[in-house]
C-alpha cells in the first residue's frame, strides 16, 4: 500500500504526522519512507537513517552545434516550455527550465541538436531502524524538482511492505509527481482561514486525481470551526485531531517523534492507520 502524506500549505505538520506514522508500523512490518520534499527534505532529522548509496538524478538537455544551426526556429516550436530561443539567427538554450522532453532534437532539419546530461540532484537511500530510507534533494539553485521527485519514487521496492511518501506542501506539478498512483492521501490541515483555503485546494486536486483520502488536524484546539464544517459538507472523514502543545513543539524541535516521547499517543496513531485501511478496502 502506497499512503501518501500532503498538506495544501507548508507548516502544518505534514512531515510530522509522517514520520510518527512511520515510526509506528515499522514495529509491526516493514516500511518504505520516500521523502519527495527534495526542496526542502527534512524526514532524516527525525528518523536518522544512514543514507549509505546516493544516486545523481540528470536530466538530457539540448545543445547546439553552432556551425549546424540556421536558425529555422523549428526546435522553438516544438519546446512547449520556452527553453530555446533564436537570437542572431542561432538557437540558444535555457538549460535551467528545459524539461529534458528531447523534441528538440528530433525536429531539428540539420541535426544541430544534441543532447547532454544536466544534473539535477540527488536522490539517497539508507536504513532508518527498520524503514527503508529515499531521499530525494535538488541541488541548490535548480528550479526544476519533478524529475528528482520521480527519481526519488523509482528507489520504492514493490510488494515490500508499507510504502509511506512524504509529499512537499501546496498543489503543483511536484506535489502531483509525488501522490500520483497512491492509495490514499492524508492531508493535514490547521484549523485557520488559510488552512482551509488551501485544504480545499488539496482536496481538489487529489479528487481530480481520484484518490481516497481523509484529514488529520493539527494544532486542533486553535482557530475555528471552518475546517470541520468543511469536512462536514463534502463528507471527508477527519482521522486524527492534535492538540496545540508546548511540550509537542518542543519534542519536534529537537528532532523527537510524539510516539516515542509520549507513548499515549502511539496507539492513536496505530488507530489513524487502521481507518486508513479501512477506507481504502470498502
């Protein structure tokens, strides 16, 4: 089973809810953690695993011979995202937002087109205890992250147990890359006009993708009762409600998981993942 964990908007716990889900079905089999936040991966403060392999994530990008090129303009109209450009009578490529999709190249008349690797990032694999370990991160200044975030999936062992992906926050092309084909999706919310508002973005779009899903709140006693009316309305269960907490920000803080430092709250999370179950089977 694949469980995707997203939020529409960053800063409400999504990676926290993750981690502590982890942390609790690895005792009793085993489990898969695919960090796809790769602009901001920070699953391994909690889980500490020993990332022992790292693969480099590379992307093919146009380049031009120069002396070949024309300048027709062919490979212009066929880059949909603007990466090429005909200046002074010769093709000029913008490697930084060039999607790798090779077109180029194959519509070029004088074969002035060939391609190279460009990397992106890296996506790194390693035991955390008994969870299988990816992450995946983007180099510094790379804009493009979806190629990163599906090297990142293509690291998930089939058939081996839980697979849980930690998806980066909002509802853009990388957050699709990394719930797409789930079973389910957890989205955590906050119960505050913009948590609401960019909740009912992620419901959107995991309903257009046609994934079940529910809701966890977090800091539930904050706010007011928009989200729950919401949830109310469109019928979306909520899981699990957590409290706002000095002592759980403090344990989050310092890199602690809620079910090791407070072990009242390990069964709730076993209980969080057996309604999981238990909507993905009806």
């Amino acid at each position: 089973m694949k469980l995707a964990v997203a939020s529409g908007k960053g800063g409400t716990g999504k990676t926290t809810i993750a981690v502590n889900l982890a942390r609790v079905l690895a005792e009793e089999g085993p489990v898969q953690f695919i960090d796809c936040d790769v602009e901001e991966p920070n699953a391994h403060f909690f889980l500490k695993p020993s990332l022992d392999t790292e693969r480099e994530v590379s992307i093919l990008v146009p380049v031009i011979d120069r002396v070949l090129c024309n300048g027709c303009g062919e490979c212009v109209k066929a880059c949909a995202f603007n990466a090429i450009a005909v200046l002074g009578h010769k093709a000029l490529v913008f490697a930084e937002i060039c999607h790798g999709c090779g077109g180029c190249a194959r519509v070029c008349p004088t074969k002035a087109i060939t391609e190279q690797p460009n990397r992106l990032g890296v996506v790194s694999t390693g035991p955390a205890g008994n969870i299988f370990f990816v992450e995946g991160r983007i180099d510094v200044g790379t804009p493009l992250s979806v190629p990163v975030t599906k090297g990142a999936r293509r690291e998930i062992k089939e058939q081996d147990g839980i697979v849980i992906l930690d998806a980066p926050p909002g509802t853009t092309c990388p957050v699709v890359a990394a719930v797409a084909g789930c079973d389910y999706v957890l989205l955590v919310t906050e119960p505050t006009p913009f948590g609401l508002n960019d909740l009912k973005l992620a419901v959107e779009l995991v309903r257009e993708l046609d994934i079940p899903h529910g809701v966890v709140i977090n800091r539930a006693d904050i706010g007011d009762q928009g989200v729950e009316e919401f949830c109310r309305r469109e019928g979306i269960s909520i899981h699990l409600r957590i409290p706002f907490e000095r002592q759980f920000a403090e344990t989050i803080a310092h890199g602690g998981l809620l079910v090791d430092a407070f072990p009242a709250w390990r069964p709730k999370f076993q209980a969080l993942w057996h309604k999981i179950q238990e909507e993905v089977t009806v």
